[in-house]
C-alpha cells in the first residue's frame, strides 16, 4: 500500500476517495494526525499530514518515529514525501519540482533512530538514502502526466523552524546542496530502519536566503501562490504513480 506524507501546503488530497480516518497509536507516541485511507484510481492510499490536519507541529517537533511507524504497522510498503523547500542551485527557482537523490543533515536533538538501547549496536546502509526504484516510478510519472520535474539534487534538511540566514545557504552551497529544507531528516533514515521504499517530491517554493528574488529577503507571501499552484501537479504526479 502508498502512503503519502504531506508537508506544508498539502494538508490533505483532494483527489483521494477517503473511506476512513483512523487514530494508530505506536510505542513512539501518536502520529501527527489520524491516518486518512481512500484511494486513488482504485488503488488503496493512506495520507497523512506531517504538520497536522491544521499546520500546527514545527518541523523540530514532528514525532517522525510514530509517524513511519503507524504507517508501516498499517501495513504501508512505499511512503512518497512531498516536502516544500528553498533553492539553492540557479535553475531551481519558484515552481520547480524536484525529485532529490541525495541529503546533508544539519539538524539536531531530533528522535532519529528506532534502534535504542539494544545490543548489538544495529546500522543500517544509508549510502543512497531515497529508494532508487521509487524514485525512478515517481520521475517517470511525473513525465507520463507531463509535468517537468527535475532529477537529483542534494537536499539539506536544516533544523527550522526559522529560515536560514544567507550565509548558511553559502555554506550549504559549498557543502554541495541544492535545495534546503526542514523536514527530511531523520524521516528518510527512519524509513529505512524499518524497511519501508521511501522517495521525496520536492517543491521549490522560494529562492534561498540571499539567492534570486531572496536576495535581501524572503517574501513569505508569494510562498503560498507558489504551494497552491503547485499543490495540483503533486496531486497529478501521486495519481499517476499510484495509477502505474
């Protein structure tokens, strides 16, 4: 079964045939919100919104352990994460979409492992930390419902709530990120302790502090234009992925 993680500005899917809402408490706590199920196209889905159903948890307070974790006792196989972020690179500027292949994490004091106090210490492989497979299944969605989205970039998941200053984004830059964001860590290296397929669609919705349009200051205002236009490609990309 997908399940989709919404981030800011996909707080639910319009184009999900919702047949019921469901609270899952986990041994982590309590998940953001009820998980919604439906489907799309007949295919069963299950949503949930990373911040809550009214946007209320900062990115430092999701309890992504309970999140992944509800999921997957749901009996979830394939999480696609759709995550709002700042660009970094030249050409990833307001609109692009963006499916990432690589992260940097920035962020700290966050719950980032299932694997507590056990014996032996327990790794996991996290060289190539989004699922090749369902990346490629979401990039050749995006190309078949004929919405342009962009193949690989480095995202640095800062920890936030606040927006970086500008010369963050020129050390992240020289760290060899593309985009910035607040929400990507630990959710991609939890999905993976627990062996679930995990990829991210990223939407670009400002210029980075000091790049572009955000060269003196980032317009907060104009962010929500950008998320509701681009709100309805997601929706397009996630059916044609589900429908595949």
């Amino acid at each position: 079964m997908f399940a989709i993680i919404g981030g800011t500005g996909l707080t639910q899917l319009s184009n999900l045939d919702v047949s019921r809402r469901q609270v899952v408490r986990t041994p982590y706590g309590e998940a953001s919100g009820p998980l919604t199920f439906g489907a799309i196209r007949g295919v069963p889905v299950v949503f949930l919104a990373r911040h809550g159903y009214g946007h209320t948890i900062a990115p430092h307070q999701v309890n992504y352990r309970a999140n992944l974790w509800a999921l997957k006792e749901q009996g979830v196989g394939d999480v696609v994460s759709v995550v709002s972020v700042g660009g970094i690179r030249a050409d990833l500027g307001p609109g692009r979409i963006v499916v990432p292949h690589q992260i940097i994490d920035y962020t700290c004091g966050r719950m980032s492992t299932f694997f507590e106090n056990e014996a032996p210490v327990k790794h996991i492989d996290f060289t190539e930390p989004y699922t090749g497979e369902l990346r490629s299944r979401l990039l050749a969605a995006a190309k078949a419902c004929g919405e342009a989205a962009v193949d690989g970039a480095v995202y640095a998941a800062t920890q936030g709530p606040r927006l970086e200053t500008a010369a963050e984004i020129d050390r992240l830059e020289r760290d060899g990120a593309d985009i910035v964001g607040m929400t990507g860590m630990p959710e991609a290296a939890l999905a993976r302790e627990i062996e679930l397929a995990y990829a991210a669609i990223a939407v670009v919705v400002n210029h980075a502090a000091g790049r572009g349009a955000s060269a003196r200051g980032i317009r907060l205002r104009e962010i929500d234009e950008v998320l509701k236009d681009a709100a309805g490609r997601v929706r397009k990309i996630i059916e044609g992925l589900v429908a595949a």
